[in-house]
C-alpha cells in the first residue's frame, strides 16, 4: 500500500470506483500527518502526501461549489 492510499484496502477498492469528497481527503491528509510523528525515516515523504492531499481537497470542495452554483441556478 502506498503512502498516499487510505488505510483499508476495501475501501481503497470502493473508492476508485467512485469520487473522493474534499471531506475525505481531509481526513487521509490528517491521517498521514498523525504517521509523520511516528516515522522519522519517511516523515518528509509523508507530509508531502498528507500536503498534496490537502490541495487536491481544495481543488474538490472547488468543484463541488460550482457544482452546487450550477445546480441552482437550473
């Protein structure tokens, strides 16, 4: 499993079958930021991921806005 996949491989499977709320990715990004404490050999590595994470939540919530701005004014 790599460093940026959620923890449980079911719902890794699950979740490449659908699309990733910006919720969700704040939730793995806070997850890896709670492994960069523990892992001072890949601490570096690990709050890169929980950063890019973060940006691509910025980049969802982003979209689901629009979405929502679309939605109504239909």
């Amino acid at each position: 499993m790599g460093n940026s996949a959620p923890a449980n491989s079911s719902l890794i499977r699950e979740r490449l079958n659908g699309i990733l709320t910006a919720a969700e990715c704040r939730k793995i990004a806070e997850r890896k930021m709670g492994e960069v404490v523990g892992d001072r050999r890949h601490g570096k590595e690990l709050k890169a991921t929980a950063q890019a994470w973060l940006v691509l939540a910025e980049r969802i919530a982003k979209a689901e806005a629009i979405e929502a701005l679309k939605a109504k004014g239909k």
